[in-house]
C-alpha cells in the first residue's frame, strides 16, 4: 500500500458504502505495529455518508507519541492539512491511498490508547451503529449543511460539531 499526497477538497455528502470498511482494514493493517493499534471510526466506521474520509486513530502507548508520529510519517503520510491543525500533543497525519482505482483520503488521528479521547471515540462509534435512527439523523444534519452551500471542510466539521457533542454529551451521562 501506498500513502499518497492528501487533497484538501471541497466538503461533497457521499453515501455510506461497504468499501470504506475495506479501505480501513487495509489501512490498519499496513499501519498497525506490535506497539501501535488503529482503529478506525467517525462516520465511514459506523455506516454514515458524508465527505467520505477514512477516520482512523493510531493508538500509541503511553510516552511514545513522537514514535506514532514518526512512524506514519515514515509510511508516507503528511502533516495535517488545515487552517487550524491539531496542536502537537495530540496531532493529525493525512494522506490518501488508491483502493481498487478510486482515491480515499484519510486522516490519521495519533492517540495515547485508552485514553479518555480513545474511549469516547469508540463509543460514539458503537452508538452510531447501534442507532440506525440517529445515523439517519446525521446524514440529513450533514446534507441540510451542504445545502445551504457550505462546501469548507473545516466549515463543514464546525456547523456538525454540535450534532456530536450532543450525542457525546448523552453518552458521557
């Protein structure tokens, strides 16, 4: 597998496909050490249409997040593409790979595993998938905001984030 330069493109709602599970588990396994785990989630790990991109948290043990970093990076991915990055601590690698002649772009969120963010990541992916209702929900939050002619990605994420917190908010309860 190879790791091809990310595009920053506009944000597009994508139905929800089986493929992107494939591209992930491709995905996981190219980058998965002895000392790393990924996982993957956001909307493509729990059945959800939208922009498409492969979420995936590469989960490092506690005091080796420069060794995750190197590691992707090493692989081929690059530093976030973003006009507001993650901060250091707890940054992003993006990339693209090719998966049977289409292009996916993927971003590699680098986590310390179980962590508090890996927890509420995994749990927000197993609701969504446990709710078929609210993974409907999502989808028409995500294409009412594509309707208005929000087309940023950074724009996109910031108009559903309030869609998120409040299902993450439920589950924290």
């Amino acid at each position: 597998m190879e790791i091809l330069p990310y595009e920053k493109v506009r944000a597009e709602f994508k139905p929800w496909t089986e493929t992107y599970l494939a591209v992930a588990q491709a995905l996981i396994r190219f980058i998965e050490t002895d000392e790393m785990e990924v996982m993957h989630f956001g909307s493509t790990s729990a059945r959800v249409g939208g922009k498409g991109i492969i979420d995936l948290s590469v989960l490092y043990p506690e005091g080796r997040l420069q060794a995750a970093v190197d590691h992707l990076k090493t692989l081929g991915f690059q530093d976030q593409v973003s006009t507001k990055p993650f901060p250091p601590e707890r940054p992003r690698k993006d990339g693209a790979v090719l998966f049977e002649g289409r292009k996916y772009l993927i971003h590699a969120h680098v986590i310390q595993r179980d962590s508090e963010e890996h927890q509420r990541q995994r749990a927000y992916r197993d609701y969504l998938l446990a709710n078929p209702q609210v993974r409907a929900d999502y989808e028409r939050e995500k294409i009412a905001i594509l309707a208005e002619g929000v087309d940023d990605q950074d724009v996109y994420v910031k108009r559903k984030a309030p869609f998120v917190k409040t299902i993450l908010h439920g589950l924290e309860r």
